[in-house]
C-alpha cells in the first residue's frame, strides 16, 4: 500500500426532503448568488421552486444562469465567469449532475484568473487554480461523484478537446442529496449514471500495487452494490431504499477514499473523452463501451487481478487450469450487464465508425508521454483499444 493524504470537505446533507434547506446552508457562503443548472428538468420536477422558495426565506439575492449541457462548455464557462463578475457575485449553487456541478467548478475556479490564458494554462498544461468561488450543490443525478471532489471536466467547443483540472479550492463546501429528486429520471439516465458510477470504482480496482486488500474489497462490495441495485432502479424508478443505495454509492465511488494506497488508472476515461469531444455522446454509454474493450485489450498485463475481479465481482468459478476463460467471462457478464440496462456496448450501435480512431489517439497523448498506469497506453494502443470497440 502506498503512503496517502486524505481530505474530504464536503459537507454531506443526505435524505428526504433535505432540497428545502438549501437556503441556510448557502447563506453561510455568502448574500449574492449564482444559480447554476440544466436544460429545465428542475423546472418541470419541481425542484426550482423548492430551491427559490428555500434562498429567499434566508434573503439571498439570486442570479440565474442556467442551459448547461451534457459534456459541458468552455464557451459556457467563459459566459459563466463573465456574469459572476459583473453581477459581484459570493458564492455558486449547482443544481444539477456532474454536467452542471463540473461548469460551476470551471467558473468558480476561472473568476479568479484573469491574466492568463484559462484553457491552455490550466486544462492544457494542467496548472491547479489557488482559489475559486465557495460552491453548494443540490445533487439531481447520481453518477459523476462531483459533488464532493476536486475534478471538473470541461469539453471546448471550439477546439474539440476534453480536458480536466482539479485543486482543493473546487471542492464543494457542501452537498445535498435527496433521493426523491431522481426518481423523475429517464431510464436511459439512470442507466448512464450507474455506469459512470461503476467505471469510477473500476478505475480504481485495476492498479498494479500490491497489498491493498482493504480498498479491493470495499470497491467489490461497491461494485456488487451497483450490480444489484441499477436494474432494480429500472425496474421501480420511485423506490426511495432503491435511489438511496445508488446514491451514497455514487459519492463515495468518486469522493477519494476508495483509491487511497493504490495508484489509479484512468485510462479508459481518458478514452471516453476523447470520444465525447467530437461525438459528444453521454459519458456513461461511453464508457460502457470503452471498459469492456480496455479490458480485452490490457489484461494480461496483470491477470491475477482480472481473475479476482470475475470471481469476487461477477461470481465466475475459477479454475486454474483456466485463466484466461475465466477472466474473458468475466468481461463478457460485465458487458451483458452493460447491455441489459439498454446501454450500446459496441461503438457501431451508436453509429460511429473508424474514420476519427487515429486523431483521437493523438489528442489522447497529446502533451504527454502516455494515457493510464494499470498499462501504459501509447497511440498505437489507443488505436487498437477503440478498434477492438468497434
């Protein structure tokens, strides 16, 4: 196990109806406020009013900015930025998912830096911001786990690429999450967000070091958790005990603790980027297609620990004499799994083919020497990994 750090911040405000505190929780960040969110989901549920209601009870005066999209914008955050300063600004509230909590990460961070070229000194070059804008959260989709760390990713519209920066000052100072505001999610959504859960866990679980038994098994009993619960979540979208468990596992998948001791790999995620820049297609699908074929591809770099992953995580019987089976069956229940929950797991069913495999295996080492630790990924690797996606 390698020697670590651990700090988590966030102040987590966890059941039913907990949205209608928001207002006492913002007032201790500042008077003036940003309110940050989506295409209009909060409208239609209801979950605006509540929060409107919940900040002028505690006399906070409100500037909105919503129109926040999947894969969010540089463009966005620029626009963002522009208002915070105009409007003078205290503090930023994100209602939303990973999307909007990301864009206000990437504004609050931003209000502070004006000489300086934001995109290339920062997601570029990866410079970490000293200060941001305190920001709250009012949790609406389970998935990125941004609600209680110190990552954003931005897409740049203009330039097409898929970028991330992270500093402490990013982290939320606090997180509401209520179950009952997910139950009015498409299924398609709550299929994408269990994904991108469990691809935060799998991103942990495969690293070379040694001797962290502690951390595989709380990432196979989260892994395990997501494996029963996502389906049933389909299958009975207004279950509050079904919402609650995918929740909280949703935020400790992606909070830091759970990759503490171990390096992380990050590879495929990496992948899914680059796909999402140009194709901009939902990171969970994305990464339901890119897990499987990064696993075909990078296993027998250290098969030990696939074999662990198919027996403990999918209950593959294994034999010795077998190895190779037993982890290209795990893989395979993962897939099914992927594809049951009515997710594309081949790059042909979302309709895009090989033509853009080689630019974006360039933008994925772009400024480095290489994509991921469990292997080293180089272009040529990438090319191989979305062909075998294919």
């Amino acid at each position: 196990m390698n020697n670590f750090t651990y700090k988590s911040p966030t102040q987590v405000v966890f059941g039913k109806d907990t949205v209608k505190e928001v207002g006492q929780y913002m007032k201790a960040l500042g008077k003036r406020v940003l309110l940050h969110y989506g295409g209009g989901s909060i409208k239609r549920n209801g979950i605006y009013d509540t929060v409107i209601q919940s900040l002028k009870a505690q006399d906070l005066e409100i500037v909105e900015f919503g129109g926040v999209v999947p894969n969010p914008r540089y463009s966005m955050v620029l626009e963002g930025i522009d208002i915070c300063r105009k409007e003078q600004v205290d503090c930023i509230l994100a209602v939303g998912g990973g999307s909007v909590i990301d864009s206000a990460k990437a504004i609050a961070a931003g209000y502070y830096i004006e000489n300086e070229d934001y995109w290339n000194d920062y997601f570029m070059v990866h410079k970490r911001p000293t200060q941001a804008l305190p920001i709250g959260v009012v949790l609406t989709i389970p998935a990125a786990g941004s609600e209680t760390n110190r990552g954003t990713v931005i897409t740049n519209d203009q330039t097409a690429f898929k970028r991330s920066i992270g500093a402490d000052c990013m982290i939320p100072k606090f997180a509401i999450i209520d179950p009952q505001t997910h139950y009015s999610l498409p299924a398609y959504q709550t299929a994408c967000g269990c994904t991108d859960i469990i691809a935060h866990l799998l991103e942990r679980y495969f690293t070379q070091t040694t001797n962290v038994d502690f951390s595989d098994r709380l990432l196979e009993a989260s892994l395990k958790t997501m494996i029963h619960y996502a389906p049933l979540a389909l299958q009975h979208p207004d279950d509050y005990d079904i919402r609650a468990e995918i929740a909280w596992c949703g935020t400790i998948a992606h909070n830091g603790l759970l990759g503490k001791g171990r390096q992380e790999d990050w590879g495929t995620h990496d992948l899914q980027h680059e796909l999402g820049a140009i194709y901009d297609i939902t990171h969970g699908e994305g990464l339901a297609i890119m897990f499987p074929a990064w696993m075909k591809y990078v296993y027998h770099e250290n098969p030990t620990r696939f074999v662990q992953f198919a027996h403990r995580v999918w209950d593959v019987d294994y034999a010795y004499d077998k190895e190779e089976e037993t982890i290209l069956a795990g893989i395979e229940k993962m897939e099914r799994f992927f594809h049951d929950l009515g997710l594309a797991t081949r790059l042909h069913e979302i309709q895009i083919d090989e033509r853009d495999f080689e630019t974006m295996a360039e933008k994925l080492v772009l400024g480095r020497d290489h994509a991921g630790n469990f292997m080293h990924l180089k272009k040529e690797d990438a090319i191989r990994i979305y062909q075998l996606a294919k």
